[in-house]
C-alpha cells in the first residue's frame, strides 16, 4: 500500500495553457492530485487536527475549512481572529503546508 501511495504522489508534473500559450511542465512536489476522489480524503486526513489548534469555532468539509467567532466587543473580536489566524498559520507551517 505504501508502494501504491508513493506512485500516486510522485514524479507529478503541471503546467499553465492559456488560449495558444503553453508553459513548460514543472515538476510537483507537494500536494495531492486535483480531481480525484483520493485528494479530499487524503487532505482530510493530513489536516484532521486543525481544528484542536484552534481557539474558535472550526468545521471541515471536503477540501475546506471554516473558522468563525463572535464577541460583542469590536476590540476582542479582532484580536480573537488574529490569535486564530496565528493559530492555524502555526499549524500549517508546522506541516509545511504554506511552502511551496
């Protein structure tokens, strides 16, 4: 299964085509294959944690992500979002989701 999982995920190429432009292909390092029933299970399964570094409100679906708060002070609201903001960039750095 590791063997399948490795072929899935390696030696994946893209490339931009624009009306008669096409540019070269690169080669993928990271991510999962758009399209196919396997990415939202298998990006469901890498961030199935997020949630618990939240300090708000966070709900999943498919290939996305929701966080929410809600305070009657403007004050505390934004600095809610922004501690929350820093929560799931922490989390997200520390899986190495935000490089490319």
């Amino acid at each position: 299964m590791v063997n399948w999982f490795h072929s899935y995920l390696s030696n994946r190429f893209q490339r931009i085509k624009s009306s008669c432009v096409s540019l070269p292909w690169k080669s993928i390092h990271k991510g999962v294959p758009q399209g196919s029933g396997l990415s939202p299970l298998l990006f469901d399964l890498f961030i199935h944690d997020l949630p618990k570094s939240c300090n708000s409100f966070c709900s999943q679906f498919a290939d996305d992500l929701n966080s929410s708060v809600a305070d009657k002070d403007h004050n505390v609201l934004v600095t809610k979002l922004q501690d929350n903001f820093t929560a799931i960039k922490a989390f997200c750095s520390e899986k190495r989701l935000d490089r490319y």
